[in-house]
C-alpha cells in the first residue's frame, strides 16, 4: 500500500469483512474501515484509531495488551445509530490504523513507536482526531510527547478520569502505568495545574502522591466530592477552565475508574468507583468540547474481564464520546 | 391425568417434592404446584405457569430454551412472602403446568404449539393469569396471536421492556426474537400505537427501525428518557394510557432491558440499560394494574449468566409481578 | 511466644514478610501486623483482628471459612490513606491474632473457643477494639456471648446489616448461621428491642420470623424502606436510639446485605439489596460513633465470588468503618 | 405412602417426571424410580440408591453434599443400554430412596440417621443392592457399621479406591472423611487384614499413616504398583482373598482415586492417579464378584468440578458396576 | 470479485491480514489463504475448507455454529511445520472459501444451502480436497448429498468416527445432529454396509440404535472394542473393506467421540472415549488413503470448551488429517 | 538478618506460620523453610528454592510471573512421604530463598539479578542444590550464564523437556522465552550438542527452528518418537550421553511439554504432549543422576489455569525430581 505512512504500525490484525453493500442497519464492524492494501484518500477520514498492544509497562500483571483485539471483537455487536440522540454516527468516517509494533523484551523501544506514531498521525493527515486504545496508561505519556513534537507550541492540557494520580516516581518504576502524568510533568509536556484528575477512589493512591499533586498543583476531584458535586458539573467546570489555559485538551480514560462491578476487567478494579452512566456523560460531554483534541483508552485487561462487561462498557465509552463529537462538528 | 388438557405440553421436567406439610417458611417451590399425575381441579387456581424453552429462533446463539428449568431451579431459594409488602404471595394459587413440546428442527411447528397452548389455557381456565417463561422473544407474537385467537373481539396493547424494538423485517428472519412487535402489527393482531416499549438502550437499534416505529405510531422512551422522567411516571403514563385503549394489556419483559452488570446472562447484554430496583418498581406496578392479563420473561440464557445474577433477577421479577397482583386482588 | 495468650488460636497462616522499613506508600498487608514469634507489647496496638474459620454451621453450603485467609491476601492492594477524608489509617495499630482453631466434626467445641477467645481479648487487652472476620454469621452469637462473660454488667446491642433477620427457630437448627440473633435474644444476652436490623431484602424472610421479630421487638427497616428514607438517616436514628439504651453497640455486617452485584460471593446472593456505597457510608458512620466497641464481618464464601468483588467489598468496609473510626479517636 | 419405612430420610428432591410410556431409548432417570407418593411393591425391586448429602464431617472445605442431587441430574444424559457389553441395566429394577436427612449444627445426629437407613434397608428390602451416594468418605464407617448391626454374624471386608488411607487418628479430627476406615478397624467393625486399598498416590499420605496400615494389617497397593501389576490383576487378587475370608465385601469408591484431570471436582484432586478406563474396569469387576454386596460413592464436590467431568466419571462409575451385576445375576 | 462462485456462502467473517511476506516460520492463519476482494486462480488450490455455522438442528442445545469462527481463531497458535514427520503442510495450497449464509428461522433452506455449497465445490474446482467444519452433525447429511448430486455414478462409503451411532428416526427428529447417517441410508445416498464407524461409547446409544444398525449392516466398533484391537488397525482394516466397495470415502469427524477430558466442548461430551493420540493417528492414517476424498468436523460447541482444549484438538485434528493427505499427494 | 547475602532478593512474599512442632504428617509448606528475620546456618541445608517473578519476558501474554507464590501455595497439599518410594523428603532440609527483585520497566536489568541471584547462591553455599521457579524460559539463559560465571571451568549440558526448540533468533526478539537455548549456545556458554531436548510437539516449531538445530547439533527427540522409543530410555540415553561429555547437567522442565489436557495452564497449551505419568518419571529418573546439578520449572501461567491442574503438576514434578535425589544421596 503505497500511502501507508507507518512503518511502525502493523496493519489491524483482524479485518472484519464487508459481506454487502449495507447501507442500513450498520455495525460499528462495518463503519469503522480498516487500512488495508489499497490506497487511502486521508482526507476523506474524520477519526483515526491507534491499538496500541502493550502492557509489559503495568506494575502489576496485565494483559492490557489483548485490548485493543478485544474491542475491535465487541464492537461487532453495537450498531452505529444512537437512539438517545438521534445521532448516526455514520456520518463520520473513521479508520482503524493498526496496532503499534511492539518489541517482545525492549520496552523502551516499543515507547519510542508509540510516540512516533502519534508524530506520523499528526503529520500526515492532522485533521483527523485520533483515538488511542491500550495498552496499559504508560502509553499516554509515549502518546502526549508525541503530540508535542508535532505541535511544539501547543500548550496541552489533560483531562484524567482514573482512580489513581498516575503520579509515581520515574526514578523507581521507569515509564510504567503508574508514572504517565508525572512523567509528562517533569519532562515539562505538561504543566501540573493543567492536568484535571477526577475519579479518584480512596485506598488506591498513597500520601505522598497527594503530596506531589499538591506540590505541583494537579486539579482532582475524588470520586465521593465528584458525585456529590455532580459528575456533569465536575466535568464542566474542568473543561471549562482547561479552556481557558490550553490548546489542546487531551482525554485519557483510565477504565479502572469504574466502580468494580462495571470494571471487574481493569488489573487494579477496585470498590468505590464511577457507575457507566456517570462515564458515558462524562465523555459525551468531553467529546462536544472543541478543544478536546485526542482521547485515549487504557487499562483494560480482556483476560480478566467477567461476562465482556468491561469490555463493551470501553466500546461503549468510545461511541459516548464520538456521540459529544458528532454534536460538536454541527 | 384425566383432565390435563394440554396435548401440546410436556408436564414439568421436575417435580420437587413436597419433604412435608409445611405451612411456614414457604419457598416458591413448594408453593407452586406442579401438573402431577392427579386430577386438577382448575377452579382452584389464580395463575398458571407456562415454561417455552425455545431459543432455536434467535438470532445470535441463545440458550434461552434452558431458562424455564433454570429459574424453577432458582425460585428455590426465594420465599413467597415478601417483607417489603407485607405480603403473602402464598394466597394465591399457582400451578406450573409445564413446558410446550418443541420440535429439534421444525421451528414453525413449534411455534404453532405455543399458540394452541395459549388457546388452551384461555378455553379451559381464562379466570387464571397465565405467566410464560421463555425461550426467546419470538414466543410473543405467539402467545399474543393465541390470545386474540381465544378472544378475538378484545383489543390488545402491548407494554414492553426492552432494550431493542424487535421490529425486524420478517421477510428477512422469519418469526425470530427480533421480529415479534413487527410480527404482531403486521398481522393486525396489535396496532402499533398500542405498543408502549420502554427501556431501549443507546446503539442497539438500527435507524430504520425507529423510522418503522414512527410510521406505524409505537410509542417508545429510551432508557436515558426513562430514566430522567423518572421510570415508576413513565410506566403509570403507559399503562394510563393503554388502559383507555384496550381491553388487555400484556406484559413482555426482554431481561436484556437490565444493564450488562445487572442481566450477564441475556444473548445482548449490553450497557446503558435498566438497573433492578427499577425494573421490579415497574412490573409491581403493571401488577396492580387490573388490565394487564398476561406476562411473559424472556431472552435470558442461563449459561451466559455469571453467578446466577440474570436468572434471580428473573425470578424476582415474575415475584414483584404477583406482589402487585396480590394488591390488585384485594 | 511467652505473651500470646490464645492457647484456642493459630497464629495468621500467612505472614506477609515486610520487604523494606518502608514509611511511605504503606499497603494494608505491610501496615497490620501479624502475631509471630516475638513478643508483643499489647499496650501499642488500637485495634485486633481474628479471624473466625467456621462456616460448618451454615444452613446452605458454604465455604465462608476461607474468607480470613482471602481478605487477607485482597487488603494487600488496598493502601492505608484514604484521599477521600484525607485519613491514614496507619495513625492506627492494628494486630492480626490469627484464627480461632477449628474442630473438624464438634462444631460446638469450635463455638466454645470462639467465646472463649472473645473472652481473652477482653480480658488481657480490653483497650483494643476488636474486628472479627468469620466465618459464618453463627459466630456473632459466641462473640457477642463471650463479650458478655468479659463483662457481665454491661447492656449490649446490635447494630445488623443483614437480608435477613437470622431469628430462625434454634430448637431445628442449632447454633447455625440462622440463627444468632434468636439464640441472643433467648439466652437473656441481648433484648430484642436492643436489636436494630437494616437491609432485610423482600422474599428472604419467613413471615413467622418477622412475627417472631415483632413479638420481641426487634427494629427493623427493609431495604426498600430503608432507601426512601435514606440509609444515612436510618443508621444515625438507630446509633442515636441504641446509645441512649445500652452501654455497648455490636456492629455486625453479613455481607448478604448486598445486592447480588455487588456480593456474588455470598452464600444467599440474592436481588434487591443495598449497594456499596451505601454500605461504606453506613459502616463509617458507626465507625465513628463512641458506643459501637466491636465489629464482625460475616457470610462471604470466597469460592463463590465473582472477580474477587465480595472480597474486595468486604474488605472496604473494614476501612471504611476505620476510617470513621480514626475521626472518632480525634 | 404407607410403606415408606423411612422416618430418617427425606424423598428425593426432584422427580424426574415420566413424560411418556416409553419402552425404548431409556435414559437413567426415565429407568430410576423414585420413592413417591404411592405404595411400594419393595419385592419388585433389585437395587436401591440412598443419597447420603453430608460433607461438613471433611477435613478441607467441600460441597459434596450437593453430590446426590448432582449425579441425579447427570445421570439425564445416560442411557440405560451398554452397547460394549450388549448389556440393558434396565433389565434391573432400581429405586431411590431419596437421601438422609441432615441436622444443621449436628453432625453426630447425621450421622446416627445414616446408620439407621442402613440398618433400615436391610431390615426392610434385604434382598435389593444398596448404592450409597455421598457425601463425604466419614458416611462409609456409618453405613458400615449399619450394616453389621443388621447382620452381626457376618464377616465384613473393604475393597477401597482411595488415594488416602482414610486411617487418620479419631483422637483428634472425629468421624471425619479421614477416619472411616480407621472407625471401622478400632470399633471392631472391620479387621484391618480385611481392608483392601488400591490407588494410594504419592505424597498425600503421612508415614504414620503407612505404620499403622502395616500394624494393623491393611492392605495396599499404590497406583504406580497397581498399574505396573496391572489393575485388573490387582482387583481380581484382592476380591479372591477377600472372598476367602469374609462373607460380605463392601465396595467404597473414593473420586480422588481418579487423576486431578479425570477427577478435578474432588476436594483433594491430585496427580498420579487413576484414568477412568482403569476404574470403570475395576468397578465392573468388582460388580460381578458375588460377595461384594454394598456399594458407596464418596468425595465428589460439583462445585469444584470441571465441566462436569468428574460428576459424569461418578455416574458412569455406578453404571459400569451394574454393569458388571448384570453379569453377575445371569 | 467476479469469479467467486458462491451466492450461497459468506465470505470468512475475518480476515487475517498478512503483515509481511514471510516465508518462514508461517502460522497456519498466515498459510491458509481467504477468500477475499480479488480474483480467484481457483487452479492454484489443493484444499478447500468451508464453514458451516449451523447448530439450530442440534437435539440438544449447542453453539456449535460458532465453531468455525473458533477454529479460525485457534489456527493462529499453530504452524504449518509438522516436526514430527518432517512434513510442511506449507507445500499445499488451501483456500478458506467462508461460511454458508444461514437462515434465521428456517433449518430447511439453510440445509439446502450447506448441499448447494458441496455442489457448487465439485462442479467448480472438483480437483480440490474439501474440508468442512461445523455446525452439528446434521450437515454430514447435507453435504454428501451435495457430493452424491455432483457425482451421481460415485458410490460412497462412511468412515465416521464418533460416540452415537446418529442412526436416530427422521421421522421424530427430522434431518438433526442425531440422524444424518439414517438420512443418507433411507435416501438412498449411502448404504448401510458402506458405512464403518469407530469409536462408540458405552452408554450413549439406544439398543433400537444398534438393531437399526445390525438391519442395515452398518459396521462398527466400541471405544473398548477399538482399544483392545488397536485402533489403527481398526481404521486400517475399514479404510481397506470400504475402498474395495465405494469410490469415494467420505471421512466425518464428531469431535464427542473424545473422551471428556479431551474433548470438554462438545455438547455430548461424555465418559469412555478416544484419546486425542488416537484420534491423531487415526486421520493420519485416513488422510494417507487415496479414496479418502471429502472431510468433516463437527459437533464442537466452543461456549462449553475448557481452557480452549476442544478447539485446539479440533484444529490439531485437521492438521493431523492433512499431514497424511500431504504423504499422499507425494 | 546479617548473613541473608542477596541484596538482589525479596525475601518470599508469604511466610507459613508453623503452627505446631509437627513431626509427624508434615506438609510440604511446613517443610521447606523460608529465609526470614533471623540466622541462617547454610551448612545445614541440601537445597535452595529461588522465585524468578519474571514473564514480560514472554513472546505471548503472560502471568508466569505469578508462579512462584502459585506453586508456594499449593504446596501445602502436598504431603512430603512419598509412598510409592518409601522415601520421606523431610530428611533434605530445604531452604526458600524468596524472589529475585523485578524491575517494572526494565527486563535487561531483572534478567542481570537473576544472574547474580545465581552467582551469589554458588559462591555462599555451593554445596546446596538450586531449584529455580520461573517465570518464563527467558530466566533459563541467565541461571545457566551465572552457573558459568561461578564455575568458568565446568562444561555444562542441558536436559530440556519442552515443546519448543526456544532456538529462535536473538536479534528479533532478544532474551525472550522463545530463545534462551540460542542464547546459552551463541553466547558460547552451552555447545549445541550438549544440549538434549526431549518432547518437542509436532506443529509448533518452525522448520528453520529445525534447521538450525541441526546446524548446531542440539539433540531432540520429539513426543511422538520418545513416546515410540519409551520416554524412559530417551531420559536415560540422555544422561548417560551428557554424562560422558560435561561436568554439570542442568535440567530445565518448560511445562508446556504437558499435552493441554495435563497442563492447560501454559501460555502455549497445546494437543501432542506428554503426559504427567511420564513428566514424574523422567524427572525422577534426572533427579537420581549425580551430574544434574540444578533445576528449574517455567512458563507456567497460574491465571490461565483449570482447576489447579497445571500448578499441582509443577509441584509434582518438583517433588518427584527430589524423590530421584534422595535416592542419589543414600
């Protein structure tokens, strides 16, 4: 395929075929494209996605890595048009790019690829908004860097649902799942007072990680304050002031920031967290903002998961979020 | 059995056997009587039971044709008085009269059986509320046609809870469990604005379906709508509503209107959905209501199901169901 | 060890070797320390934990047993500061006695070292609050017993959060896991109108036993009601009603309190329960009131959970009830 | 039912409802009466099967109370012809007697009724075959020990399949599942040169154990000796010796003989045992021998099996033993 | 794609996208070519393989239909090296036509299709070898009629291995899993006595089964039988009497003819039957035979497998058979 | 602990409580000892237990790394009298060493301390045997290369039983599991034909795995022609072959070499494999010869495991190479 500018990538493992002409009735399977051998028009795309297969970076076992396969799988099962809105999705085109090729041993390495199709994705066809899908939460890191060495002078904000700071120390863990935000901190990616934490669950995070928060002016707002408060507001007021200080916006959602019982398929699911309906109009909401630029989705370990709940709930959190998009380009 | 008058039904695959002549600690399976070898003495009886394991007419791959056997299983563990209420379901008279004969290849036959045994149930005991255990929704349009076989002058409304229309084109599937609603108004048996289907998920219908749904006037709310108007007003504006329309309502819950964490074991699982508390406000609700003359529970596949959530939520449904009834007879 | 005075004990079957003189980032497992091999200053510690091996007595079957040793090995990924209060439980010393040492076939000689080992707990560090986790709810009636016989002058009540009332009759079944609140009640420990029962689920209590209960007096609110009236509001009445009658308040959670979502690892799962959040709320809140002086978890069967989410639950709610107690120690 | 001399036994659970007069194509519960609610004609029958649902008397955790009701259900799927032996079981007449009714907290109670069936069947039917189905391992030295109440001039012998001696010592763990045999030999029931134990693994018997089975002159064969001697061989020696000295000769099949993969449902699984061709032979042998007279299956907990493999194992057990009765009563 | 002959068949639902142009090392998903966009050199081709994803026919409840899907999946963990014969099924040439497209709610004219299929294969490329995956064994009806139509003048014998003899009445089942061989018998499609099948287990087959199968000559041979000869022999010996009798040997593989442990997924899956060696060698050895001329997997329901044994052993089973097909093709 | 001399070590992560002065029944887990607070005489002991939590290692998802602990706790089923030898292990006196220390992101750096784990094992107490629990094969390379580093003069060989060459190439994937035998032979620590590999399955090496194995004249033998041969006398031409060419035999078990139904719980699980009857002899058999100096078990994933099966088998394959070692040391 002659326009196919990533050599990092390789192409998506699986292609679902088309066995008709459908115009009706359509599957997120049969919508979504998949680069394949022939030529492709970029400028026809609206969305790209990005698998990115790694998760030898988790702290604790993970085969996060088998996600972006997992969702590719579930995501046959949900149609294109959302009721509740009134919304066909359809009207945006999406490709699915591949996965990032990974190194069995050299971790660093596999980074490096993470970061430099991000670079390519922003490069080569930069009116297309990319969705990253994990992979374990070390890859937000690969994938803002990324972002940054293709747009030097954006200043970029996060907006981190997650029930953990993701704030660990580099020097100990080196570029894990535990450490993006504080990674793109110090690197100086990003400002600490331009990350907006919300979803925090209470046992999860060590002192000295508030600390850090605190010290470098992280935003977080735990998830008993977020409910009470009212997860819309929260997310609003995040948004909003966010808005007023950065370029860009970048979403990243951690899946363990469910409640156990609607993640029971993240490595650290965990009592005390988000309930679906909170996430999905979390991310529909974030998905309208105009200056949410990116998203990604990590975290999610297949393998553990119970009865694929974790897993549509991720597929379902993608098309909540393109729902908000959809309402944006209007 | 001299007097069983059910040439189409196999007699319930188990009898539990009453151990003694408790009057206390009533469990549902010793309360609900079984068709045995002894003469019944219909008159007796206020609701019968209809087991339909039938699940060859889905469209992906259903087990549901276990779920009858499954939730007797179940309601084991149950008890017939519910504390909540202060009520004894054991006033009522329930009999299990077992399940409709199914033919390994011939779904048509099968599908006529459970007709003629809706006929049967309404000429030889129509004082009795007959309650069905599916099998998949495929067996509605039947039930449905069987009444209006047995009571052809009456009109018939329709309150559903679902996550999808299943008003699928029967050209294209034939009578399967997404076709039933379609299948009824097609045949004139229901009129499409005397179908109130409530609980519909997000990106689970395709966009011609609402299309058809419009046209032929059913009235739907997705859960999102439901769930903002508050369920308990939307199910008292529908049964409102029908109840000046027609002279029978009946009830057909689709377990795939719960929430994936709530419903593991239905064929869609899927998120977004109904959560319990709700859905057992809803049928005790329709309970009470003197219109409402027959019910059916259908697509749960017990194999699906992770820990028994999906089949104990059913049973407890076809529980808050008769709550209401109890109310209602008073 | 010269000083460990629980001849009726084994030590905690699992030591969780301390890696490192770690102070910061503390995990539940490196911060509650282990009866070992040395000698053990009792004056240090706040708060002892027991485990209670035994779920023999259990009507159904049930491996309840094996939940000392589960939530044993789940607190290790729970830390110590909870971000929502901004409390670090490890201002707390806690102690792991270890587990009451089990006959195989004489479950009343288990229940004999179950007082008995109340009784040294009282006796030789009566400074400590106790947290034991069973084991089945049979338990709760030694326990308390033997806190009785420590200290024969003090009026006692209980504080249930339970699907059931366990008043079962103890002529039929004994000391079993049905019946501790009865066999209290009868044996002249506890009055019944000392007993405050919340969370009772609708078709899981007989109606005798609801008479039984109101002939006694036992308190009572059901789920449901409990919900519209607020289970925070419903704890701090029976707190505030209790504190004014008795000089101590018996904390005993069964974990069956749950909705099956959120307990799939319980002996009697069942529809229509309490939800986490409400029961971390419900537990902190005693946790800080000064009369509640001993705690008991019960009715978990690890073999039974789902993706580990009882056991995780359980073993918030032991935190959540530290964290309110470390606010009552301020 | 007038002649149901049964006081100590509950009827079976579950009735496997007849649904036709059929004569051909049996399947085992079409073929297994149960004792109902009408009159017994004892002399028509030739065996009979006595669910015995007690496993609190086991050493670890284990559910194989719940092993009659299982095996019941399983044995749906069975037919009653044996095609490698040209062989229809249902030349013989067999019913089930339901099972032996359990106290709660009271295990010696339990066991006292188990006796008391067995003294009862050979009071009442003593022509007809008794199959015992567990439970655990302790019900053999009560069935046993009932046996010989009933017939105290009779000379009793064991041939066991076991992976453990079942000779641990009474002192400590009570008539447990690793004392029965033990039980037998100290009570006087049984000389220990009458015990016959084939299959004992490797490293799951203590040296102790070995002494007192040399000491009191057990017999024994481990598996990796029976399968180089050939097991055959093996069984046939032990039935001839045994035949030589005693007059009855009772055969107890422990699953956990079985290797972990052919027997993963039993609370010790282990490897190094025995493949299912090896004991199915070995069953059918003994099931020809005319002084084995008795029969018990013990240790098959289903909640702990493997798709259903090993309670499938134990049913096809019991077949292949009445299979080699069959051969017998020609 | 223009020379795609089949209106009847989906295209395979996935497609495995080559990332590189290996040439070493291949993975059978990287090997066996799909059916895709671009035309076909139907010459080039030596194997064909066919999905039939039908399970509706199935007396018992089955996912058999997602079979094909399964192996599809499962083929990627294999190579195309076989070390143990120094063989590279590489040197073949194989093409994945797709599944045959199924009807909903009308087994008939799915059926139809499936016998369309095996026409349209012989008419088209008859000098390819078809291997067909299930679906039940209802298509092993379908499909050598399909064969018989395309080759009227051929006689064609059975080398069926399996647990049942699938020799049930048409009249009660119509064309299910339980009755291809008597469907092609009483057609006329094959005679009894060309039918040879080894593998039969004990209990799993009605006594009228095997006098239908002594009336119409049917040979065959018990697991036990088979196991005492030698089960090479016992293939050896068929392959050897059939192709003095018939032109075309058409081999059917019912996966239940596995032991349990082996084969866990199959919907029958049962006691007493052939170990995966076994079953190995056996196709090796038909795959060797010249008259050996079509193929079939079937009744493997890949919901039920454990730890994906079945699946993986089915897969092993079509590399086992090819294996032999490539000595003889040398 | 002044003399605990590996700073590269976390000492094991879970201690046993003794809880008694057993002598007699002892278990495997109150056997081994575990290095913790006090003293070590290393003169005392004839065999270390070191944990190698790595498997990021792995070319495929796994949690290998969970190994170590999953064997720990299953050992404590395990009796130490072997009766099928007579033998009692407790007269070896064996030390657990705990884990090498992992690195999150780091797989170079973990791979060095397992090295230096071993150096440091053969410099402090060299007259102890090592048994290594992987972990993935990836850990193999760096035992063997620290061997080497601590005995520079000594020429080693390896007994491999495995399904794989793990011949692949260093430059694609580098210290992976799918290389270390390349590794140990490019890096000249090994010679290719000292290196015996016994049970390789058939479809699951690459020919130019093969290829190249014969290049550098490793030895193999696969499961088909050991089975052929009988697997005894393949281990013993080994050894007696290796004996005569090297000073050490170290002998690596991957145990995938398991057919799928023996150790499903392998990250590669495959049909063609050995079976655990022949695995325990073999080993043994290895464990009886003077010049097998050190052991290690890999690759086997507890999560993905069914019923314990795999993890009981590591264990018994552990205890049946040390049953050999008795024998060698008497």
């Amino acid at each position: 395929m002659s326009n196919y500018p990533y050599p990092m990538l390789n192409r998506p493992s699986m292609i679902w075929t088309k066995q008709t002409d459908k115009t009706s009735d359509l599957k997120v399977h049969e919508w979504i494209e998949t680069a394949g051998d022939t030529e492709v028009n970029w400028s026809n795309y609206d969305v790209t996605i990005l698998g990115i297969p790694l998760s030898k970076s988790s702290i604790s076992t993970s085969a996060a890595s088998e996600n972006p396969d997992a969702m590719r799988q579930a995501w046959k099962s949900f149609g294109t048009y959302n009721l509740d809105e009134d919304i066909d999705l359809a009207t945006l085109k999406v490709i699915d790019l591949g996965d990032v090729k990974q190194h069995v041993t050299d971790i660093a390495y596999s980074h490096k690829r993470i970061k430099e199709a991000m670079v390519a994705i922003r490069s080569h066809h930069p009116h297309t908004f990319p969705i990253s899908i994990g992979g374990d939460h070390s890859i937000t890191a690969m994938l803002v860097k990324g972002w940054k060495e293709a747009h030097p002078n954006e200043t970029i904000g996060i907006l981190q649902l997650d029930s953990h700071f993701d704030l660990r120390d580099l020097k100990t863990f080196g570029p894990a799942n535990g450490t993006p935000i504080r990674n793109l901190i110090e690197s100086g990616t990003v400002k600490g007072s331009h990350v907006h934490n919300i979803g925090l669950h209470g046992f999860f995070n060590a002192k000295e990680l508030k600390d850090y928060a605190d010290h470098v002016g992280v935003n977080y707002t735990t998830m008993k304050q977020a409910r009470k408060k009212g997860i819309q507001q929260v997310i609003t007021d995040a948004l909003e002031q966010l808005s007023q200080q950065v370029d860009t916006i970048y979403l990243t959602v951690d899946m363990d920031v469910l409640d156990i019982i609607h993640g029971p398929g993240t490595p650290a699911a965990a009592p005390g967290g988000m309930y679906t309906e909170e996430l999905f109009d979390a991310v529909q909401t974030a998905g309208e903002h105009p200056k949410v630029k990116a998203m990604d989705i990590v975290c999610l370990d297949p393998r553990k998961d119970v009865g694929q709940i974790t897993v549509k709930n991720a597929v379902h959190t993608m098309l909540s979020f393109l729902t908000g998009y959809c309402k944006r380009e209007k």
